[in-house]
C-alpha cells in the first residue's frame, strides 16, 4: 500500500513539475517557469541587426522536457544559421541558470526557470523575447526546428 501512495505522489510532483503544456519545465533548484528540414533560403539580414543571441537557460537538474528545448534550439542553429553562428551574428549557449558565474545574464534576460530566450541588438540597443511556444513543439522535431527556424529569421531581417 505504501508503495502505491509512493508512486502517486511521484507521478503527481512530475506531472505538476513539468508540465510543457503550460510552457514550463523542470529544473531542480530553480522555480519551474522545443519542420520541415528545407533548404535555406538566402537570408535579407537587415543592417540594423548587430548580432542576436538564444539562450536556453535551465538548472542543474533538468527533465526531458527541458533538455529536449535546449538540444533542439541548438541543433536549429546549427543546421539552418551555421554561417551566422560561426561569424558571432548568432550566439548560442545552454545556461545553467544557478551557476553564480551566470548571474548577470540571466538578471540581463529575467530567466527565472527552464527557458528559451531570444535577444536582438539592432539601432535602437537590446530587445530579449522569452519564447514559450516551443514547449509545444517538443514534441515534434521537424515543427520545432522549422518554427524556430521561422522565429530567427523573422529577427534577423529586423521583424
């Protein structure tokens, strides 16, 4: 019988902890707040564009959910934005959030659990864009990259 009251309660903390329908992940220690693989287009990056950053910031202790946010994002910059990222034009990095070297970025950012955050530099100085819809995509490797996908070049020309 305790086992069973066990189980519940564990099966009760995961599915409240990490519930990726409401856009949020599990993350440990931290307050618990990812297409079509085409061939990429000739991007117009608008000149007033100095360089865009996507962070995915997590806690030490990370579900599925969270890793999967983070490994997708990256493997999407990497397939569709090498150039850019290779040039610094896009940054990339996964941030443990609870690591007091990282402090100052995640206060720039407002990163209060596992997250996907996108920062522009353009004319007018530094814009960051919490993006919670990839928790829907998850699921879904090809919508998920190609939605991003979309989401970065939208940035890139200025939009």
């Amino acid at each position: 019988m305790k086992w069973i009251i066990l189980f519940s309660l564990t099966l009760v903390v995961l599915i409240v902890g990490c519930n990726t329908n409401t856009g949020e992940g599990c993350t440990g220690g931290m307050t618990c707040d990812v297409s079509d693989l085409q061939e990429t287009k000739q991007l117009e990056i608008s000149q007033d564009i100095e360089k865009i950053e996507v962070y995915h910031f997590h806690g030490a202790n990370q579900c599925h959910s969270c890793i999967t946010v983070g490994d997708y994002a990256e493997e999407t910059i990497k397939t569709y934005f090498d150039d850019e990222f290779k040039s610094g034009k896009i940054v990339f990095g996964h941030i443990n959030a609870e690591l007091p070297e990282n402090k100052e970025l995640v206060l720039k950012y407002g990163a209060t659990g596992s997250s996907l955050w996108i920062g522009v530099y353009d004319a007018d100085g530094f814009h960051a864009e919490q993006n919670t819809k990839v928790w829907y995509k998850i699921n879904d490797k090809e919508d998920y990259m190609s939605y991003l996908k979309g989401v970065i070049e939208q940035k890139l020309s200025g939009n």
